[in-house]
C-alpha cells in the first residue's frame, strides 16, 4: 500500500494548498476509499465527509441521483456517477468529490456489466472527469483496487 | 480478522432474519465500518447507507446533531453518538444503526479525553446502547480496533 499512501499524500498536499475540501460517494467500494483518505493523520482538514449510497434509493435521496438516470442508464454508468459527484458537492461543504458505482461481484454481473465493472467519477458541480474499469479479481480484488483507482484519479482530477 | 468476519456473518444474520437495514455513521473510524461490513458478499440485503461525519458540519446537516449538543459536550460524547444515532435512523431507510465519534490520535488528545478515547451508540431512535472505549495503539491500531468493537456491539445490542 506504498503507492497508495504516497497517492493520498500528494492529493492531501493539492487539497490544502488550494484550500478544497473533498467528499467521497460511494457504492460498490462501501465506504473504502473514505477509510483509507482518513487513515492519514490531520485528514479532517480537507476531508470534509462521505456518503455510502449502497441502495438507490440512498443515491437519489443524499445525492440527487435522478431516478430516471438510474433507471435509463443503471446505478452503475458514467451518468450515475456523474450525477453523485455532482450530488456530492451540492449538498455538503465540499468541494470536490469522487463517486465509484461498480459490480463487485461475486454476483451482479450481466453480459454487458460483468463482475469487475467500475464506474468512475471526479470533478466538481461544473465539470467531471468519468472512467469505467473492468478489474479482474474476486470481490476484494475488486474492491481494492477501485480504491486505489479513485484515489488516483483524484490525484490526476485536481493536476490537470 | 477471522474474528471480524464470524461477527459481520452473525450481524447479518440477525438483520435479515427480522428484517433490519442497517446505517452506519462514523467520525473517527472514517468509513472503515461500513467497508468492512459490505466486503461481504450479498450485503446489500441488509447495508442501507452510511454517513462519513468527519466535520462537525457533517455530523448537524446529515445527522441532526444538535450544535448545542456538540458544544456542550464535545463531539466526542455519549451526548453526540446518541444523536448520531438517531439522526441516522431518522434521516435513511435504516431501522438500526451505529454510531462511532472518536480520537485516533496522533493528535486532537487532552487530559480528559486522551488519544484512544471513542464512544460508541448502537440503537434505534427509540432506544441506544452506548459505550466508551480507552484504546491503545497508534492511529491504525485505534481504528482497527474501534471498527471491530462497532460491528460486536451492533451483534450485542441485537441479540440483547
């Protein structure tokens, strides 16, 4: 977990400098990737809070996730994820977020979605980066290593 | 953490068995409980959402906590997780919930409330069971442990 914790160093060094609070949504990662940012001594002074929407109805109700988005679309797409972020942002005192919407499997899977698909989300209410990631691996695998990749993507969110 | 796993399988059994969904809302511990309690398979049957309430901000807006209850008592206080509590199972879909607000060190300590300390409320908003914890250990040590005595409380206070 080096490289993680010298992730989350450098995104803890962005945040503060730029005075940016961060929030976290998340779903299939379950609350992960708030636990790992937290691990890091003085975190409360850029993380300002989490979400872990596990049902549908928790993305529409603290995150105004449109029921249509998740009906069209479902809970794992880039336009859930996008919704989250946005969500994540308006309705708390941060300033950027991170949304994961994944299929962690070990069931969930269909043809079109299998086990290991994650949808991505970083950004602000204006803007969003999305990214979908198909991990291989079992329900932790997965689950690991979308943490690690939300941390990351914040990273190159906040350097680009 | 074989330990862990045998108490999140019983937890979950309880909770299906009488139809219970399960909030979690966490300061100190960061997310780590509800991580733990989705890395099994299937706990969308029983895991609601959880609330990350790192800022005192987080802990008014989402949970209800009351400022006066946080000034008066501190945000680490039987006061503030009974709160937590209740907020939590007000505010979401959840029928039972656990609440976690602690200091994980390294800093944030005083003579009253020394690095370690964590309260814990496990209940209803009709009824909670609360706890305080003196942990020893560094910052991991301190969340490992207080996520693990979180879950084993959840499994008291539903088996009681």
């Amino acid at each position: 977990m080096a490289a993680r914790s010298d992730s989350i160093q450098a995104l803890a060094e962005m945040l503060l400098s730029r005075e940016l609070r961060l929030v976290t949504a998340e779903s299939c990662t379950g609350g992960g990737v708030a636990a790992a940012l937290t691990d890091m001594p003085g975190s409360s002074s850029w993380f300002e809070c989490g979400f872990v929407t596990y049902s549908n109805e928790a993305k529409i109700r603290y995150l105004d996730v449109p029921l249509a988005t998740i009906e069209q679309f479902g809970a794992v797409s880039e336009e859930t994820v996008r919704a989250m972020v946005r969500g994540a942002v308006n309705n708390s005192l941060g300033d950027v977020a991170v949304a994961i919407s994944g299929i962690a499997g070990p069931s969930g899977g269909s043809l079109e979605k299998p086990v290991g698909t994650v949808w991505f989300a970083w950004g602000s209410d204006e803007a969003q980066m999305t990214q979908c990631c198909q991990f291989q691996g079992d329900r932790e695998a997965v689950r690991e290593q979308a943490v690690t990749e939300a941390i990351q993507g914040l990273c190159r969110w906040l350097a680009s």
